[in-house]
C-alpha cells in the first residue's frame, strides 16, 4: 500500500498508509490527522489543503481550474499548494509528502 508522509502543525511526521485509490483527505481524515474535508471532495471548502513536498510537486496530476479556483480562496496559499480530496494515491506516489497548512479557511461556513 502507498505510503503518505504527513508534516503535522506542529512539525512531527506522521506516516500512514492507504490503499491506491484513496485521496490524501481520506487517509489524513481516517488516521486523525487536523484534515477535515469539510465538503467531502466537492472543491467547494478547501480544508483539506495540503502543500506538496517540492520533491513530489511534479510527480502529481496537474491541478484542474475548478481546484486552482478554490485553492485561490484557501488560506496560506502556496506555490505547491492542492487540495488533499484531489490527490489520488498510487503506487507511484509511494513516499509522498505533504504539509498541513497552518491554517485552514472553510468556505462552507
Ligand atoms: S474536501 Fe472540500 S475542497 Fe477538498
């Protein structure tokens, strides 16, 4: 199973693992992590905001319209930004990385 590196607020790395075909937001929601996916993957609340390790960023799908608008709204904004609900694991993606954001805005409230 593809792995996930998650970099918590507060800078521990929590490692989980997931089947292929889980989104990032499903396997940080399921292991507790602060990753609320307040919209289910609808790209209509951008909790579920991650940034990409630099070593990974290129390795993804690029980010569709509909995502880069959302993540315009999304609080922290960064150049390897996405929405965890739009990142698909693969075995490809084995060791991926990602960053909790130091905040969150819910578009949904
Ligand atoms: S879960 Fe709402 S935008 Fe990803």
């Amino acid at each position: 199973m593809p792995k996930i590196t998650f970099i918590e607020r507060d800078g521990s790395h929590r490692d989980v693992e997931v089947p292929a075909g889980t989104s990032v937001m499903e396997a940080g929601r399921d292991h507790g992590l602060d990753i609320e996916g307040a919209c289910e993957g609808a790209m209509a609340c951008s909790t579920c905001h991650v940034i990409v390790d630099a070593d990974w960023y290129d390795k993804l799908e690029p980010a569709s319209e509909d995502e880069e608008d959302m993540l315009d709204l999304a609080f922290g904004l960064t150049k390897r930004s996405r929405l965890g609900c739009q990142i698909e694991m693969t075995d490809e993606l084995d060791g991926l990385t990602v960053a909790l954001p130091k905040d969150v805005r819910n578009m949904l409230l």
